[in-house]
C-alpha cells in the first residue's frame, strides 16, 4: 500500500526554473525522504528530513517539512535538463519505508 | 563494498513458470527490504527482514511469494506460478537499524532492481 500521493502527477518546465513538487502522507513519521528514479533505474537517494525539523537544504535542493498538515515539498532550483525523472516521497515509519506515487519532472533544455 | 546488487537485471519468463530473484545487501546492514514497482506507480512494499527473521509480510504478498534469508545475509524471492499481473521491477533495499536507546535508521540503500515480464 502507498503512504500518500504527491503533486502534481506530472512537471514539464525549461531549464533554469524551479520545480515544486507536494507530497502528502496519512500517519505518523520518524522522518521523510525523497528519491529520485531515471526510467527504468533504481531509486536514489537524494535528502533526508527528521519529523522535528522544518526545513533542509542540499545543493539545490530544499526541503520542508509540515507535520500538522502531514505534507512535505521538494524544491529544486535552476533545474537541467540531467534533473528529468521521477521523484518521490517516502515515509519512514520506523519499520520501513512507504513510497507515495511519484511527481514525473521533465526539464527541457 | 559496491551496495545492494539484485540478479538477475531483467527475468522473461512464460506464465506459469517459478522465478527466483536474488538481492545481496550492504554486508553491515541488518535489514533487508523488497519492493514490487509496476509501470507509473511508486513501489510497494512486501516483506522485510531483520537479519534472517521475516517481521513483516504486505497483503500483496500472496501465498505464491515467498522470501527468504537464510542466513541474515542474502535473500531470495521466489514467485510460483507466475501470472502476467506480476511483471514488475522487484526492488530490494537494505538498511541498518539500531536498537540501543530506541530505534535510529541511518539510512535505505536500494539496488537497481530485476525487471520481471510474464507473457
């Protein structure tokens, strides 16, 4: 079963802007992570935000975390091309991790 | 150590047929998770392990999965009469758990995955 779902479904923007991407989960969390999937690859690992923190960077990548709304967003600024892929929320429930069902980003050049 | 590695990468097979997939973890990691991801979707989870004892199986894990790892170090999954609603990337990640002082993750590795197709 699936945590969540995120928002939008789907991102087309050109390179250089920003992209935002929602997610939103149902219950308690340890922390919450994103990933990041090339077609057909595996995920990777891209930031990590503990339940008692609000907020984090890494490179360009920024993170919120808002656990009154259970809800989170990802940030990733003067996006490229290179940053086409899917993108996905993951909540870390102690035992394991429940994905949501992935932000498609497309970055033209 | 090179991470989690998954074999075989890609499995055809033909409906009916058992299939094995193997998933050897980070050596120092205690936990050991499998993921089934169809097409569009975000994976899934179906079962787990710490070391070799299986704590948790999904519902999706129907009485034709099993999992298994013997001695805490690989796993295996294996799928019995394969139906052409299992094609799916298996994914298979580890993770190292603490326990002293409450339970502190540090942190999910995953493979790149056995991409099952059933025809």
């Amino acid at each position: 079963s699936q945590q969540g779902e995120e928002d939008p479904q789907a991102l087309s923007i050109q390179e250089g802007e920003n992209a935002t991407m929602n997610c939103s989960y149902k219950t308690s969390i340890n922390n919450l992570q994103w990933y990041r999937q090339n077609s057909g690859r595996g995920l990777v690992h891209l930031i990590l935000i503990r339940s008692n923190e609000r907020e984090k960077h890494s490179g360009r990548l920024r993170v919120t975390l808002d656990t009154s709304k259970k809800s989170s967003s990802l940030l990733i600024t003067a996006s490229r091309a290179a940053d086409t892929a899917s993108y996905f929320c993951a909540t870390d429930t102690t035992d394991k991790l429940i994905f949501g069902t992935g932000t498609r980003l497309q970055v033209f050049p | 150590d090179t991470g989690v590695s998954q074999n075989p990468r890609h499995k055809i097979t033909k409906r009916g047929q058992n299939v094995t997939f193997r998933c050897d973890p980070i050596s120092e990691h205690n936990r050991l998770y499998w993921y089934r991801q169809t097409l569009g979707q975000g994976p899934e989870f179906l079962t787990y392990f710490q070391n070799e004892a299986q704590l948790e199986k999904s519902r999706l894990l129907s009485d034709r999965f099993s999992a298994e790892r013997p001695k805490g170090s690989f796993s295996t999954l294996e799928i019995q009469r394969t139906e052409q609603g299992d094609s799916a990337m298996y994914l298979c990640a580890s993770s190292y758990h603490k326990f002293k002082q409450g339970i502190a993750n540090y942190g999910y590795t995953f493979g790149s995955g056995t991409r099952l197709t059933v025809v």
